[in-house]
C-alpha cells in the first residue's frame, strides 16, 4: 500500500509540475505580447486556456481518487492538500495571462514612458516571483518559497504608485483614457499574479513544514485597494 501511493504521490508531483511550467510560460509570452503588441502571441496565450483548464480539473479529480483510495495521512495528507491549492492558483494565473494578453491590441499606442518602463519592472518581478515559487515547489525549498512571500510587497508597492501615476495621466490625457484604462488593468492582473505566485509560495512551506503562514506577516500582505483600480470588467 505504501509504495502504491508512493508512486501516485510522484506522478501527482510530476502533473502539478508541468502544469507549472505551462502557466509560466503562458505568462511570458502574454506579457511580450503587450510589450510587442503581437497579436499572434496573444491569440495563442488565449487559446491554450483551455488546455490549462483541462489540465486543473484532472488534477484535482487525480488528488480527489488519491484520497478516497488511501486515505493518506502525515506528509503525504498534507502534499495532497498543497497540491489541491496550487492547482487552483496556477488555474487562475492561466486566466490572468489571458487578462494580459487580451489587453495587447488596446495598449499598443500608447506612448512609452514612465508608466510603460513601471509595468516592465513589475512584469519582471512577478515572473521572477513565479518562477522562485515553482523552484521552491520542485525542491521543496521553504527558505526560497519565504523570500517569494517578501517579495509580494514590493509589487504592491509598485500597483499602488502606479494607480497615482495613472489618476494624474489621465488628468493629463483624458483623450487616452481607453488605453490608459487598459494599462491600469495591466497593473492590476499582474498584482494578483503576485498574489497567487505568494499563495503558491505559502503552501510549500506548508507542504515541507506544516507551517500554515497565511494572515501572517511574513506570508501575507493586503492588498493596495484603491477605489476605480479596476478596468472596465471588474479585473
């Protein structure tokens, strides 16, 4: 019976582990796409969703039979139980890269400059971040998961300044408002990238240490809520 769920528990690692990759790459390419205004890229990132979505819900069917057959306890309990809540967040990363994507046509003419370079450093970070966390998941890394919970409020920081920079924009330019309110929907889909990058983040250390790091400093950090942050769909 042990070595039975042994090797369901390696093969569960292996699927949260490609999904990983999937969605990382997902995100890369949604943010070149609005960097590079390449509507192709975007149109691929769209349309590889789907895969995504299939491959959350066989996921979790997979954690539910693992369950239900062998009743898992200690360690491998709580593996399973990480690995139920980081497929849910790497579903979610998957549908924030669409947000991006979709956003490429809409920001294209706009002007470079300070809010464009802001976005570049907060597209950075954010898939430094999920990068750290997917390392962290593979290693089974606390320590590297931790330094990816810190790292969350810097992007929040970066949100919030931004939100001021595009309130005087748009006093500035109210003939741009269209794009500038894309750019802000940019801004905003990439700070609940770190959100759910740090989600992920945190259940590793549960995962290794049993630690449950959630509402604490280290391991949470409220949002930047600014009233009318969000674009024109509420994201």
């Amino acid at each position: 019976m042990i070595r039975l769920i042994q090797r369901e528990i390696e093969r569960l690692k292996k699927q949260i582990l490609e999904l990983g990759a999937m969605v990382e790459e997902r995100v890369r390419m949604a943010v070149k796409a609005v960097e590079e205004n390449d509507q192709e890229l975007s149109a691929v990132v769209v349309r590889g969703d789907r895969e995504i979505d299939e491959r959350e819900v066989d996921l979790e069917e997979e954690c539910l039979k693992i369950l239900a057959l062998y009743q898992p306890v200690a360690n491998d309990l709580r593996f399973i139980i990480a690995v139920l809540k980081i497929n849910n967040d790497l579903e979610r990363l998957g549908d924030l890269a669409v947000n991006i994507a979709e956003r490429a046509a809409c920001v294209a003419e706009f002007e470079k400059g300070e809010i464009v370079t802001d976005l570049r450093v907060m597209a950075d970070k954010v898939q430094t971040m999920l990068r750290m966390s997917l390392d962290s998941l593979v290693n089974i890394d606390p320590a590297l998961a931790r330094d990816v919970c810190a790292m969350d409020d810097e992007v929040d920081d970066i949100h919030a300044n931004l939100f001021i920079k595009f309130e005087d924009a748009v006093r500035r330019r109210p003939d741009r408002l269209h794009q500038l309110t894309h750019l802000m929907g940019v801004s905003r889909n990439l700070e609940r990238m770190a959100d759910h990058t740090t989600n992920i983040a945190e259940d590793v250390i549960y995962m290794s240490v049993g630690e449950i790091v959630r509402h604490r400093a280290e391991g949470f950090h409220p949002e930047h809520a600014q009233p009318g942050a969000c674009d024109e769909n509420g994201q």
